[in-house]
C-alpha cells in the first residue's frame, strides 16, 4: 500500500512541475518592432498566466472612435518584481505604452515599457 502511495505521490510532483515550467512562445509578437501607444486604460488584469492591459487608443485622423489594444505583460510575480502592483492603473488612467506588435497586425502587443500621463515612468 505505501508503494502505491509513495508512486501517486512521485506522479502527482512531477505533474505539477511540468505544467509550473510550461510556458508559450512569444512568437506571435515582432520583437524587431516597437509601437507607441497613447491612450486611457479599459481595464488592468493582474492575472495568470500573464497581466493584460487593455487600452482604448484614439483612431488616428477620429479623437471621437477608439481601438482597443490588448497589452500582454508578464507574470504577476515577474511584473510585481518590476515596481506593479494590482491597483497601480485603474479604468481611466491615461498612459502611454511601448509594446511590440503582434505580428498578424491585430489591436495587440508584448508589453515593453509605459509610463503616466505626466511623464513618470510606470514600475522600475
């Protein structure tokens, strides 16, 4: 009985380290690009696997219609570790954000850097 025990226990681990390093590619963003983005917050998702900002962007040549950006960051622990915290933007706030473009040409990016409508930078 202990063998069937000790063999459930060694399959659980190795189960739950497996899916802890698993990680997607970054692929579907050009990381040779960078794009600037200016716009007011939608929504702050601090989130597993990764923290999203969704950022509503004036069309350019029409202030009145915006685009919808989704900004993919890091991990929560990664973007903790860079100055964030979950309440760090809210709906509304207005930033600028650097983000590498999705490759397809979609409303998307790999978060580089942003900061606050006065200029600081936001996180480290």
């Amino acid at each position: 009985m202990k063998h069937v025990q000790c063999s459930f226990l060694g399959i659980g681990l190795a189960l739950v380290t497996f899916s802890t390093t698993a990680h997607h590619s970054a692929a579907m963003f050009d990381a040779t690009k960078t794009v600037t983005l200016t716009g007011t917050v939608k929504e702050f998702q601090w989130t597993n696997p990764h923290c999203w900002i969704q950022l509503l962007v004036p069309v350019e040549g029409d202030a009145s219609n915006t685009e919808e950006w989704s900004v993919e960051m890091a991990s929560p622990v990664q973007v903790l570790q860079g100055g964030w915290k979950p309440g760090t933007l809210k709906a509304g706030d207005k930033i600028t954000v650097v983000v590498h473009p999705a490759r397809d040409g979609t409303h998307g990016g790999n978060f580089v850097s942003a900061v606050a409508a006065g200029g600081e930078p936001i996180g480290r």
